[in-house]
C-alpha cells in the first residue's frame, strides 16, 4: 500500500494598504496624547513599519487574495481545492466562519471549510490538521490561510500593544504526495496561562461583555515564547529523524525580533537561517508565518527540498511546530 502524503505545492499572500513607518505611526498616536518613536518601537521589537486595513477591508477579503495568488503559484484553480482551512481570531462575523465566506468568493462551494482559533499559533495548527486530513484520504488538496485585522482589537491608547502589531495574510496549498513534504508536526496548549495574552470580550445581547481590546503580560509571553518555542523545536525534529543541523531555514512566529533571536540562540541556528519579516509587516499573528514563507520563497531562499522549520507561539497560551520538505 502506497503511503500518503502532503506537501506544500504553492504559497501566496496579501498586505493591506501602504505601508505604516514608526514615525507616521508615532505622529497618530501624538494625537491622542501617546508619546513613542520609531527608536523606542524598533529597540524593543525590531519593527520598522506595518500595514492597517482600512475599516471597510474584511479578514476574509484579505484571506481571499493571498489564497489566490497561492493557487496561482500552485498552477491550481479554486475547483480544485476541497478543503479550506482559515487561522484568524478576528473573523468577519461571529458566524459563518471566515473559510466558508472565502470560499464563497473563490466561487467554488462543495468542501469543507471551516476557521481554527489559536491566535498566534493558529497557522502551525490549521496546517497540521490539514495535514491529517490530506493523510487520512478526506481530502485531497487544501488552501491553508492566515488572515488577519489585528488593528481592529488594539487598543490605541496603549503604546505598549497598539505598535506591535499589522494587518495582513498568508496562504498555502497543501497537496496530497507519494513523498513527504510536511514531515512532523507537534502541538501544544496551557489554558492556565490564558491572562498573559488575551482579548476578554464578546458580544452579548447586542452589546461587548467584557473588554473589547487585546492586553498583554510582555514580560511573562517573552519568558514563556522561548522556553516553549525551544522546546517545540527539538520535539518536532526529534519526530521527524532530524537533527537540528538539517535545518535550512527556521521561521518563527514574526512578534518581536528578540524573541526570535533569543530562540535561534537556544537552539544554536545561526542569524542568517532565521527568516525575518517583523521589520516590515509587525506582528501579524496567525498570518506572520505564512507571509513570511511566501516571502522567502519569492525572494530565493527557500528551494526545493529545503527543511523548513515553522512556529507560533500564541495566547490561550498556545504552540506548535512544523518541520516541511519543500
């Protein structure tokens, strides 16, 4: 019996808008009577600049477009897509999920579709599951997208949140293989640790219960990123019969450039097999892995049967890992 596999066959993406830069970011916020700078932003997180939806872009807007160019560098059309799976915790509605408005408007009903909630993790999650879905023969190709409008839940008031994060989206297509293309995959939660990264609000009876904007424990999610990010790492290579030195190219979750280093240190993977995009499209959670793929695809870096590392980190507090043969 021949074994199947996934494999990632395309990737794609889509930023909102002109890019946002610290200084115009920093001349809005003097507005509302907030002091920072692009030195205070870029010291603490390495972020240059980040693009914001206007208020009248979707998330599934956003899904949509970086779903298709993957499908075009899949060579793939919509029809050929039997699953969908979207990562976001800012959805359009609060039903129907954003996967089933996407694929609405990729014209193409029939497959499942269906949104994963993980926040920052939530892109490593849907492709895992993809994954086991594409394993098992109930699907067959899948369109995994990260979709984001992080600007809608910050609060603006808050310099100490409202500068770390973007707007944006990533895609993949992930297609069934006779040979092995995601390798390993592990993940993980401890919903103990929910207060040090949430949004702890919902709409009820017509109005928000609870608090409508994300807060944040920097201190205590910088400790717990690295000690789990490691930690993730050297359990999915393990799984997959690697060592840490065949790894081409690590991608973590894009939060704060520190984070990222303080890992790559912990796991002894040199700066220049880091991929980093924080600089230019800030923290945007579920979306941050998949656009930073795409964008060291597009660039050169990542080749054919390189070995892709992929983490994310999030609340709820959430984390898993990814090792993929390109």
């Amino acid at each position: 019996m021949t074994s199947r596999y996934s494999r990632i066959v395309g990737t794609g993406s889509y930023l909102p808008g002109d890019p946002v830069g610290n200084d115009e970011l920093a001349r809005r916020l003097a507005e509302r009577g907030i002091e920072t700078s692009d030195q205070w932003i870029v010291e603490r997180t390495g972020i240059r600049q980040r693009h914001i939806a206007d208020p009248d872009v979707t998330c599934s807007q956003l899904g949509t477009a970086a779903a298709r160019e993957a499908l075009a560098a899949a060579g793939l059309n919509p029809g050929d897509i039997d699953l969908i799976i979207v990562a976001t915790s800012t959805p359009d509605w609060v039903f129907p999920s954003t996967a089933c408005l996407i694929q609405k408007a990729l014209g193409h009903p029939g497959g499942a579709a269906f949104d994963v909630q993980a926040v920052c993790s939530g892109f490593v999650y849907a492709l895992s599951i993809a994954d086991s879905m594409i394993r098992t023969g109930a699907a067959r190709r899948a369109l995994v997208i990260g979709a984001e409008v992080f600007s809608r839940i910050l609060d603006w008031n808050d310099r100490g949140t409202c500068v770390l994060f973007g707007d944006g989206a990533g895609a993949v297509v992930l297609s069934a293989s006779d040979e092995p293309g995601i390798l390993a995959s592990r993940l993980h939660a401890d919903g103990s640790q929910e207060g040090i990264l949430r949004t702890p609000g919902h709409v009820s009876r017509g109005v928000v219960d609870g608090h409508p904007f994300l807060t944040m424990d920097g201190q205590a999610v910088f400790k717990l990123a690295v000690t789990v990010l490691e930690s993730v790492a050297r359990e999915v290579v393990q799984a997959a019969g690697l060592q840490m030195s065949d790894v081409d190219w690590f991608i973590p979750h894009q939060a704060n450039v520190r984070i990222m280093q303080a890992t790559g240190r912990r796991l002894r993977l040199p700066n220049d097999k880091v991929v980093v995009t924080v600089d230019r499209h800030a923290n945007t959670s579920a979306a941050s892995v998949p656009l930073a793929l795409d964008v060291a695809i597009r660039d050169g870096r990542v080749r054919a049967g390189d070995h892709v590392l992929m983490e994310g980190v999030g609340g709820g507090f959430t984390w898993g890992a990814v090792l993929a043969r390109m």
